[in-house]
C-alpha cells in the first residue's frame, strides 16, 4: 500500500477535509423533496375534503344559477354530476369510517374581518 501516507497525522487530515466536503455538499447542493415537509393526510382526510369541495361546488352551482349565469339545463346536468360524484364520495366515506349515518361536515375557517 504505497499510495497511503505513512503519517497517521496526514490520513487524519484528509479524513476530516473530506467528511467537512461530505458535509457541505449535503447542506448547500442537495435539495430536500418538498413532499418531506408536507403533512401526510390520512385517505379519510382525503375523502372529507372531497366532499366538502363537491358541496362547496353545489352550492356555487345553485347560486350562478339563481343569478341567471346557467341555463336550466345545463344546470340540472352539472347538478347532477355533482350530485353523482358526491353520492360516490360520502358511499367511500361509509366504507373506510364503517359509519352507516351521516358524517358531519366539518366546521368553516373563520373568515377574516375586510375593514
């Protein structure tokens, strides 16, 4: 083994030069997955947030209804296809919580005061 170096001083040395190498380029040169820092959300989660988009949706549907935006026809064809997916959505819930009744629609984010 002619290529060490006889002094340990000097394999020390270049040990520690290349763990500081080591170091830096982990720090500054990788990138963390952004899907690291995310919370993990249960399937259940998943679903809720689902359903409360598609009612979220419904309503928003009714409103530019109301509003004279849609026709009723096209009206009654996105209300049911919203009311389709919705069906199939809260059937899912009832599958993963085995809750045959309702489950309750979670509570609103409080909206903050436009003053």
């Amino acid at each position: 083994m002619s290529w060490l170096p006889s002094n340990v001083d000097t394999l020390a040395t270049i040990a520690c030069i290349a763990l500081t190498a080591a170091i830096l380029i982990s720090i500054f040169f990788i990138e963390a997955d952004p899907s690291d820092f995310a919370p993990h959300r249960s399937h259940l989660d998943q679903l809720f947030e689902k359903r409360d988009t598609i009612y979220d949706n419904l309503r928003d549907l009714k409103f530019e209804y109301r509003s004279g935006k849609f026709a009723e026809d096209d009206f009654e064809a996105m209300k049911q296809t919203l009311e389709n997916e919705a069906a199939v959505v809260l059937a899912e819930i009832e599958l993963v919580t085995g809750n045959e009744g309702a489950v309750p629609r979670r509570p609103a984010q409080p909206v903050a005061n436009r003053n």
